[in-house]
C-alpha cells in the first residue's frame, strides 16, 4: 500500500474556467486586438470567420478553437520524466561569482554561467547578455555559447530568446541547423490588445519557413490590465487566444503555439514602487490559476516560481521562492522558471542558482511517493528495544538511514559547534564554493566540427553590415 | 463566489491512522512502559484494568479509550480566529541585537526578546534563558519576566517552559495563581518507554492540586524509535497514549491532556552529525502526519514549521521556515512553532523572529481566497479599453490597488535602483531595525499589584536555600 501522493486543491473549477473562456471569446470577438502590420492583416483578411476593421482584427471563436486545437507542444523527453529548473532570461547585471559585487555581464560570466548551468542540468534561455559585445551580436553569442557548452540550454520549448531583427533570426537559425538544435520565434503581444509593429515584421517575413512560432503576453495589473488578478489573467487568455489565432493564419506552414514559459501571464505591479513584482504573495495566486488553465488547455506547466524581488540571495528571495515553488509543485508542476533571478530579473546570481537548485531537491523530497505497510511500521522493533535501549545497533537503522533521509549538500545539519569548526561558512559563501567547483569540472562541450561551423557563421555575422543595420535601427 | 480555498490533499488516511493507533493501543497493552517511581506504581496498582510488573505497566484498552475521551484542550481565545505564531523554545544562545554576534543570554534578553515577541502577538514558552541569573531562579524568572511583559507568553496549551523540580515548580504555580496566569505541569516520556524519575516525583506531588497535566514523548528516529519516520511516529502514539492513561489515573482532580505542540512526532536525526534536524524535508513531512493524527484524535493542529537546521538568518532558514510553513497551512494548521529560533534551537535570533512573522503574514496572505465575479474579472473594462491605453486611471484600479495587494514590511518591492538609494540594506539588517524599533514602542506591562506580588514572591526564592539546593542535585 502506498500513501497518496501529496497535491493541492482549490482554486479555480471548470465551471469558473468555463466561465472565463466564455468571456475571453466574447472579447475576440467583439473587441478584438490590433495588427499594426498591413502585410499580416492581408493574410488574415482572406480567412473565414476574421473580421478586419481599419488596423483592428476580431475573430469568431471558431478559429480561436481551430488554432488551439492544432498546436502542438515538442515537451523534451527529461520533462516528461524528471523536474526541470529553466535558469536564465537574459540579465544585464550579475553578482560576480569571486567578488560578490554587482556588475554588468560579459562573455566570460555569459559561458561561466552556462556551464554552472549545464552542470545543474537546467535549461531555458541564455542567463545573461554579453555586454562587452556589439549590440547586434550580443543575441547571435548567446545562441551560439549555449549550444556550445551546454545540452538543454536554447534547446527546447522553455526557452524564450529575442531575435530581434529577421537578420538576427536568420543567423540563429542557420547556427541551430549547424548544431542540430531547436529553432522557435515568438511573438510577444504588447497589451493592451497589441503587437510589437518589428517583431510583427520578423514573423511576417519568417512565415513560409516552416519554424514554430510561439505567441505570448505581459499584461500588467492596473497598468496595461485590469487591477485584479483575476481580471489581468482574463485579458492575458484574450490576448494570447487571438495571437494564437493571428500565427495559426499568418503561419501555416509551422507549429503555433501558445508560449509555456508565460501562457497566461498576469504580471503585478506595485504602484508604491512603481515596478513589477514576481514572488508576490499576488503572484502565487496567478500562478495558481495558469496551472489551472494550462492544464485545461493541454499546455506544458512551468511555473515562474524562482523569480523574486529580492536584491540578493538571502531570506527574503528564499522565502518567495520556496513557498512559490513548493505550492506551485502541490498543483502539479514540474518545471520551473527564472532560476538565478534577483530583484524581478534586474540581476543574475551563480550562486542563487545553487541554492535553487538546493531548494528544488528539498521540494522533491518533501513530495516523493511513500509505501504504508505493517512492516514499515517496525512493531517487532519497537517489542524488542525497551527501556533504556537503542536503536542505533539495529540492522533496519543501519540499512534504510541514508535510503530514508536526504543528505543535502547545502543545507547542512551540522550543530553550532560543528559549523563554527568548519569555518562559520554563510550558505551564500559555500554556494559560491560550490558554483566555482561546478564551473571547474564542467565538462561538455559540442563536437569541433559543430563548433568550427558556428565559428564559420559568427564571423560571418561579425562582419555583415545588414546586421549591424537592422539593429541599429530599433535603438 | 470566492474560490474554492487551497487545502493539502493526501498523506495518511483515516483508515492508516486508525491502524496506527489500533498498535498503539495494543502496544499499550502488550508491552507497556517503565514507570521508575513507587508512589505511582502504588497508586497504579490499585487500579482495575492496570497491570504492574516490577516497574513494568501496562494499560487495558479500555482505560486508554477512557482517557482520550477525558482529555480536555482548553483553547485560548485567539485560537482559531487568527494566525497563531509561537516563539520560543528557552534557547542558551542567542545572536546579539547590536552586534550580531554570537552568546549566551541573560535577563535584559529575557525581557527584550518577550518584549519583541509581544508587540508581535507570539505566544509560547520564554525565549531564553537567563544565564547570568542563578540556575534555581532561571525558570522561575523565565515566568516572572513573561508574565510581566507579555499577554500571552507561558499562558497557555502552547508553552512548555520546564519546571524542572517539584519546588521550582511550587513558586512558578504560586506566581500563576497570584497573577492569573495559565499553570501546567508536563511530563515528558524518556524513549524508548520510560521517564525521568524526577518529572514522575513533581507528577506526583501535584497530583491532588487540580493541576492540568499533559503527556508527551520525544522519540528520536534511529536513536531511541524505529528508524522509519511512521514507525517512529507509532512508537510516539504507543508512548504518548500509555502516558496520558497513567496521568488520567492518578491525576483526578486535574483534567489531562496530550501535550499539542511535539505530540506524534519523532524527532528526526541526522547520523553524519549525530544532530536533531529540524526543518528537514522529513521534519515536514512528519509534522504532516502529525496534523492528520491530531485531526482524526481532535486535538488543536500546532505545526513546528518554524525551526530550521540553518545557523544563520539565510536563504536556507527561509527557506525551511517557508516550505514547511505552508505545507502546514495547507494541511489546516494556523498555529506554527519556534518562531525565531535557529539551528534546530540551538540559538535565537530576533531578526529571524521579525523574518519568521513576515514569512506567516505571506502565506496567510497567499491562502486568502480570491472573490470570483464580475467585478474581480472586469471584462468590460477589458472590452472597453483601447491599444496604447492604460488602466491607471480607471476606478477599478483606484478602488482596488490597496485592498487587492500585499504592502509587506521587509519583502519590499522595490528595484534595484530605489533598494541602492536607500542604502542597499541587507534583509538582515531590515529585521535588525525592525526589532528595535518594536522593542522601543513595546508598552504592555502587568498591572502594579500583581507585579508586586510575582516580586515578593521571587524575593522569598531568592533567599529560599532549599530550592538552591534543589538545582544543585539535579545538576
């Protein structure tokens, strides 16, 4: 016999899911968004059920259910199976792993973090962005060092990097082909109800390639949404169902999708401060609905559970993320997000994501799976040691004591006495240990010919004027 | 309509606990327990249904059954209608407020640290102990001083302040009576299957008193109980049940009851650092357990998700705290234990203390159910704004924006610019402050009158040479 397994209850019913899918389709509709690309809304014009006025496009619900029902989502093989720690989202400042202090992120803290990631087994976006290199070619490294020094990372449907000019993709995507790597663009909604008029043309002139395109939303509450939670998630479904709708006509050819990364997506916003607010008591609670509506939905959960406010790896960001992950693992979540994030993704920490990665074994253990049996309750033991005895000489207590109880490699159980004459050593000093251990035995790397490609294609990319152009114009 | 709330779902069901205690009961029965004290024993003899053998008893089934239903929990009145958070344990060391640096407590402690516990409503046994006070009058101040400047301070089920001989224990109940507080005396079990003759003498002298008395145990997994956390637990049910029928036989003009705070569990231990590891993955785990045994037997839920195996306010303590926390809340539990306290008790640490509520203030705030309605959804609003638009300054926003977000008190919002203008200050150091500030505007003190009789009567103690020699033997 085994014990149930623990999970949460609550939330929002189907009926109440129901209820806000009713609405959001009302709001396509009726309302509709804006496609502020004449080339894209000549593709959706010819289409049934779509209704162009002026630069607003609205649409019957039969082609919003059409474009949900045909995407697909490529979950990679250690989703299926394992927990997954997607670790990075492009910071542009970093903790420096020897000093501690805060600074701008180069090439070298850029592969640094990779490996230490790599080594972690996380995936996801690159963690930070090169600053010491050229705008134009800041996205094109990242690409490239990922797929170089690490196995998931720029590799599956957790991640979100920008290419943010057709030339840009391009180079991506011949450095993807080169290296057998996965291949996606997105398309980020502007709320409300709009698109980004540039990333609108990437996708335009993308189209008959073939690629996945995926389509995703920020709406923010009470700014771009509605103050509530409920409110803003209600918009953020509009949004991401008529964009859906928007990639499943204007890109025939591929797979679209709706981004798991931020499917659903209500972001806080905090109008003391003036900024947004991931790990908010506010956030868990949209976190908690995506679940549920992902689930609905047939969408991969990841949950956005290791990003926090806090400006440094301490109680505070341990807090946020340990009650965020763990309630978020209750649902059912396997995936999470944003390790190596402080202050809402302001900054990149190594050795935060050492300690996530600490944090997420100990969520494991505290849901794994338990057998129930008259055995396991030990009664003959229990006849036998009586007063005054011990166990420790037991057989049972020497076969099962490491079986049955985690040995952190962080979180140690040492007593004062014991920590003091070990050096007094704070968790964040022995993260950092830790991290530069991790980066120093890191061992994966692509095969030369692979690399020697991607060497061919950057240099290319280093001296393509057309390039250099269509980022410089975006600036 | 609000959402369903969020709950816990699995772990132990009815039907395991009542095999549990099935066992239990017949382990009573079976086996019994070693009671090291002729007194009882005569008194246990003349009992029908009570076996004695030597020091051996063992219990019919009948009386066991009796018991249970006998046992009184006389709530407090807070209990119930707020998040209960209990905060001390009589730690030896403590982190120095003003220079964070590691020592023993004394008296000025004693009295801030109650002191900062009361201005934020914790209850429970005293902080610390007084070590530069003499050790007969340590617990007869640790009362004292508790009871002067505290509401709710060793005034309750949730204390477990030691009265570690039968004429400490004379002064405390004399102070309790003259003050009106809450008196109770506990004995405590030594695993596997006995006690401390001492704590049986105080039993016994108490016993015609109308003294409330619990029962409880403190098996440690490996050590003295079955290396398997059920089997451990099972052990604590046998050893807790056979303890209160004992009490319940010879305690008859008092009511007797389970001791709530540390009933069914056992206590896990780690063999690497022979250490108590509390806050561990299986510490949670447990105390799960624990609530759903509580729930079957109706006893108050009383969760000790507070205490961690970490030495310092840090990412790790947090962590433990917030976790174990909320898989408590979600398992129905609102009072939590050991508030401030570090190093699986070793230390306590006002800053953790201020961290620990801020941390309850966010789970509580997270379990609040959301209102599901029309004016939470806002799909009008929704319908009604335009591209480019904001809603800033709709009325929803204005109406909204405070009651639909948390303001936290330490886990600010800020970002990173705004936290470096305001002097990029450590979380520690935002606790640090905060506990000054509530030690500084701390107001409450007992009434003049009473305070004079808890001073005339530590005055007698003080010159009382047998109750100096009382500590002596014991040490």
């Amino acid at each position: 016999m085994k014990l149930a397994d623990y999970g949460l209850q609550g939330g929002l019913n189907p009926e109440q899911i129901r209820a806000m899918h009713e609405k959001a389709m009302w709001l396509i509709e009726t309302s509709g968004i804006q496609v502020p690309h004449e080339g894209v809304r000549k593709l959706l014009a010819g289409h049934d059920g779509v209704r162009v006025d002026k630069d607003m496009v609205r649409f019957q619900p039969e082609v919003v259910l059409e474009a949900l029902k045909a995407a697909s989502y490529d979950v990679p093989e250690y989703a299926r199976t394992g927990w997954v720690m997607s670790a990075g989202a492009h910071q542009t400042n970093c903790y420096g792993l020897d000093s501690g202090k805060l600074r701008l992120p180069t090439t070298g803290d850029l592969i640094d973090f990779l490996k230490l990631g790599d080594a972690l087994d996380t995936v996801g976006s690159a963690p930070v962005i090169p600053m010491d290199v050229p705008v134009h070619l800041q996205h094109i490294l990242m690409h490239k060092l990922s797929y170089e020094h690490t196995r998931y990372r720029c590799n599956d449907i957790y991640e979100h990097m920008d290419k943010p000019s057709y030339e840009c993709a391009m180079y991506v995507r011949e450095m993807a082909q080169a290296a057998g790597k996965r291949f996606a663009f997105g398309i980020w909604m502007i709320s409300p109800k709009s698109f980004d008029e540039r990333n609108l043309e990437v996708a335009y002139r993308l189209r008959g390639l073939g690629i996945p395109m995926w389509v995703a939303t920020m709406p923010q509450a009470g700014v771009t949404a509605p103050i509530t939670i409920l409110g803003t998630v209600l918009q953020s479904m509009f949004e991401i169902f008529a964009g859906l709708a928007v990639l499943r006509l204007m890109n025939p050819k591929g797979n679209n999708y709706i981004s798991p990364a931020d499917a659903f997506e209500a972001n806080t916003f905090d109008m003391k401060y003036t900024t947004f607010v991931y790990g908010s008591v506010e956030y868990i609670q949209h976190s908690l609905h995506q679940i549920a509506l992902c689930r609905h939905y047939g969408i991969p959960l990841i949950v956005k559970s290791l990003l926090t406010s806090a400006k440094e790896p301490d109680a505070h960001a341990a807090a946020e993320m340990g009650i965020h992950t763990f309630i978020a693992a209750l649902a059912g979540a396997r995936a999470f997000r944003c390790g190596g994030l402080l202050s809402t993704g302001e900054v990149y920490s190594g050795e935060w994501v050492v300690i996530l990665h600490e944090m997420i074994e100990y969520i494991k253990q505290v849901l794994k799976s338990e057998a129930f049996s008259e055995e396991r309750l030990m009664i003959q033991d229990i006849v036998d040691v009586g007063p005054g005895g011990t166990y420790v000489d037991k057989r049972s207590t020497y076969e099962l004591f490491r079986k049955e109880y985690w040995t952190p490699r962080l979180f140690e159980h040492s007593n004062v006495g014991q920590w003091i004459e070990l050096g007094s050593k704070s968790i964040r000093r022995q993260a950092q240990e830790l991290a530069r251990k991790l980066i120093a035995g890191h061992q994966y790397s692509i095969g030369a010919e692979v690399k020697r490609e991607l060497d061919r294609i950057y240099e290319r990319a280093q001296r393509d004027p057309a390039l250099e152009k269509s980022l410089k114009l975006q600036i | 309509m609000r959402l369903e709330q969020y709950s816990l779902t699995g772990g132990l069901t009815p039907e395991q606990i009542g095999l549990m205690k099935r066992r239990a009961i017949e382990l009573v029965e079976r086996v019994g327990l070693a009671v090291p004290h002729d007194g009882i024993l005569g008194l246990l003899r003349q009992h029908d249904g009570v076996k004695v053998e030597g020091q051996m008893v063992k219990f019919r089934p009948e009386l066991v059954e009796k018991a249970l239903r006998e046992a009184r929990y006389p709530l407090p009145e807070y209990y119930g209608k707020e998040w209960v958070i209990s905060a001390g344990a009589h730690q030896p060391k403590m982190h120095d407020l003003d220079t964070g640096a590691l020592r023993h407590t004394t008296l000025k402690d004693l009295r801030e640290l109650i002191k900062i516990g009361d201005a934020l409503n914790t209850v429970g046994s005293a902080p610390c102990v007084p070590l530069d006070v003499p050790i007969h009058l340590q617990e007869i101040q640790m009362h004292k001083v508790a009871w002067e400047n505290s509401r709710r301070r060793a005034n309750d089920m949730f204390e477990h302040d030691p009265k570690p001989n039968a004429r400490i224990a004379e002064y405390i109940y004399e102070m309790a009576q003259v003050s009106g507080r809450w008196f109770s005396l506990g004995l405590y079990m030594v695993s596997p299957r006995s006690f401390d003759p001492p704590e049986l003498e105080i039993i016994y002298r108490f016993r015609d008193l109308g003294v409330p008395m619990w029962a409880g145990t403190m098996p440690i997994s490996g050590v003295n109980a079955p290396i398997l956390e059920k089997a451990g637990i099972l052990q604590a049910m046998f050893e807790t049940l056979a303890c209160l029928t004992m009490l319940n036989t010879i305690n008859r003009k008092g009511y007797n009851y389970i001791q709530v705070i540390d009933s069914f569990i056992v206590h896990p231990f780690d063999m690497k650092y022979s250490t108590f590891v509390y806050g561990s993955a299986e510490d949670a785990r447990g105390t799960v357990d624990k609530l759903a045994i509580h729930k079957e037997l109706g006893l108050p839920l009383v969760a000790k998700s507070l205490l961690t195996g970490a030495k310092q306010v840090d990412a790790q303590s947090a962590h433990e705290v917030g976790v174990y926390t909320m898989m408590a809340a979600l398992a129905g539990c609102r009072t939590f234990r050991c508030a401030g306290l570090l190093s699986s008790g070793e230390l306590y640490s006002a800053e953790k203390l201020v961290v620990d509520h801020e941390i309850v203030q966010y789970i509580r705030r997270t379990l609040e159910p959301e209102e599901f309605s029309g004016e939470t959804l806002l799909a009008e609003e929704i319908a009604a704004i335009k591209p480019g638009e904001s809603f800033l300054e709709h009325p929803s926003t204005f109406k909204f924006y405070k009651s639909h977000y948390w303001d936290p008190p330490l886990f600010t919002h800020s970002n990173l610019g705004q936290w470096q203008e305001m002097g990029s200050k450590s979380l520690y150091r935002l606790a640090n402050e905060r506990a000054k500030k509530l030690l500084k505007e701390h107001s409450y003190q007992i009434e003049p009158e009473k305070k004079r009789e808890l001073d005339r009567i530590f005055a007698v103690a003080q010159k009382d040479q047998e109750l100096a020699r009382s500590r002596e033997v014991a040490v």
